[in-house]
C-alpha cells in the first residue's frame, strides 16, 4: 500500500511539473511573439529614408533650402519640408528623402511656452502619391467652403506621419502629425498659412526631378 501510495504521489509530481513547464512555455513564446510583432510593426512604420539611415554607421545629409516649404504659427509653432539627399559617408551609397521637421508647443512654464522639435521623413515610394492627394483634392478646394454646418478632411497617411487639410464651414486648417512622437496629443496646425501649400507640391515634384 506505501509503494502504490509513494508511486501515485511521484506521477501527481511529474504530471504538477509537466503542466508548470508547458504554461512556462507557453508564456515564454506568447512573450515572444508579442515582442516580435511591436519589432516588426515599428519597423513598418519606417521610411526608406529613416531605414537607410539607421543601416549606415555615419551619414552626411544635405538639406536643400532654396526648394524648402515652410508654414508658421503665430503661436511660434513651425513645419518645414526639406528636400534631402542622404549620403552614407562609409559606403558612398546615396538616398533622396523629404524631411519634415515640425515645431510644436507642447506645455507652458509660467509666461513662456515649452516646445518640442520632431522630424520624419518622406520616402520618394511615398511621393507620387502624396502629389496626387494635393493636387487632386486638397488644393482645388482651397477657395471653396464646405457649407455650412459641415465639416470635410482629407488625410493622407506617410509611414512616419499623417497630413490633414479640413474644411468646417469656412474655415481651413492644414496639420502635421507625427507618428513616432513622445507627444501624441500634439501637434502643428496652421488655419492661416494653408495657401503655402501648393509650395509643398513644388517642394515634392523638385525632390522627384532629383532622383
């Protein structure tokens, strides 16, 4: 009776161990393939600029600011669209890209304001399409209002961020947002400089020319 009893106790164990193993297993690939899944999100989220710059070990990147584009708050809040050419200085190799650098209050001290300087980029994959979405529906509708009581946007999303152009009633608001920002809640917007536009469009057809 001791034996079987000595017996039923060890196979209580080993089935105890079996099952604590499979659930350390378990969590061990769950763990691993929630890892593996934000890797490779984010690194969808990458232009092609942003990738080639991370692959190179030293780069020298040209910003052309005769072909710029840029817009201006008057709360001081800024965005400018540089044309680049992105030289990796190791292996010659070379990358044109739109970089978009963006300037926005996120918080206030006292009487000044704190500000936050971002920048991503554009990847020429991206720039077709993103003229098209100017051409075709943001810059024909910028003399035009969207009635009253009504409110119209066009988005267009780049891997590294979202422009928005709305129409609510009479008024027009262009914005900068950036996905791969420390400050989700803010951003650029700007209701008074959105005939600067169609300098974006010229900004992007120049870089285009250039590849």
């Amino acid at each position: 009776m001791g034996k079987i009893t000595e017996k039923h106790t060890k196979t209580k164990l080993i089935n105890f161990l079996t099952i604590t193993i499979k659930l350390k297993i378990m969590r061990f690939l769950t763990l691993f393939f929630i890892v593996f899944y934000s890797l490779s999100n984010a690194q969808e989220k990458l232009s092609e600029p942003s990738k080639f710059i991370e692959r190179s070990s030293y780069v020298q990147i040209n910003m052309d600011e005769t072909e710029k584009a840029s817009f201006k708050s008057g709360l001081g809040e800024s965005v400018e669209f540089y044309p680049c050419q992105i030289i990796d200085l190791k292996s010659t190799n070379k990358m044109n890209g739109m970089q978009v650098e963006s300037r926005f209050i996120i918080g206030q001290q006292g009487m000044s304001t704190i500000s936050a300087r971002e920048t991503a980029w554009i990847g020429l994959e991206e720039i077709a399409d993103l003229i098209v979405w100017f051409e075709n529906y943001v810059i024909p509708n910028l003399n035009d209002s969207a009635g009253k009581k009504k409110t119209v946007k066009y988005i267009f999303n780049c891997k590294e961020l979202m422009l928005k152009f709305e129409i609510m009633n009479r008024t027009q608001i262009f914005s900068v947002i950036m996905n791969n920002t420390d400050f989700p809640s803010k951003y650029f917007w700007t209701e008074s400089q959105v005939d600067n536009i169609p300098n974006v469009v010229k900004s992007l057809k120049y870089l285009q020319t250039k590849n």
